[in-house]
C-alpha cells in the first residue's frame, strides 16, 4: 500500500533502503523500488514540497538543484542506452504526494 508521502514516511526514514544513483545535501536519486521501465531512476527534494504546483518563490534554490540532480542523472542514463524521459505527474497521476521525477528509458514493463 503506498503511503501519502511514501519518501519522508519510507526513503528519507530509513525504513525502505535504496539504491543511491546520486545525492546531494537536499536531493536524492535512486533507483524505483518498484519500476515500470527497465531503468527507472526516481530523483526527490529532501524537503517535502506536495507536489510541482505546490513550489513557493522560496524553493527556487532547491529547485535549481534538484534540476541539476535530473540533468546529470538524465544524461547518464541517456549516454549509457541512448534515451531517456524525465516526468512527474500531479493529481490522482501522482501516487505519493511528495514532489518527485522519474528518469525512465526503455518501454514499460507495467
């Protein structure tokens, strides 16, 4: 069962261990426990923020380096099998209500 903030409640807590790609001292990528693409790469701010219409003038910083995290995290991914998609989703698409992307290649396997 996915909890409402699966990252403060699991991740950020340590109850569900994960496989670091990169990490910074406000962001964190990882491999998905759980993926719907052969690569599936999750990068998350430290700080909770609900969701990408929730951002206030105040998590700019936080954004740009969460951002930077995507982007080094992307070209990896796109160096390493040729392509990949950065998405996050909002509403009832966005399952655990903590601002979060997903860096995926390759078809779904969900």
């Amino acid at each position: 069962m996915m909890t409402e903030d699966f990252y403060c409640e699991e991740v950020f807590s340590g109850k569900t261990q994960v496989n670091r790609v990169l990490e910074t001292d406000n962001v964190l990528a990882y491999h998905h426990t759980k993926p719907a693409y052969p690569v599936h790469i999750v990068a998350v701010p430290k700080k909770h923020i609900a969701s990408l219409t929730a951002l206030e003038e105040s998590d700019n910083p936080l954004l740009l380096e969460l951002l930077g995290v995507i982007k080094k995290v992307a070209q990896q991914v796109t160096a390493e099998h040729g392509a990949c998609r950065v998405i996050t989703n909002l509403g009832h698409y966005q399952d655990s209500k903590h601002l979060h992307w997903h860096i995926v290649s390759g078809k779904s396997i969900k």
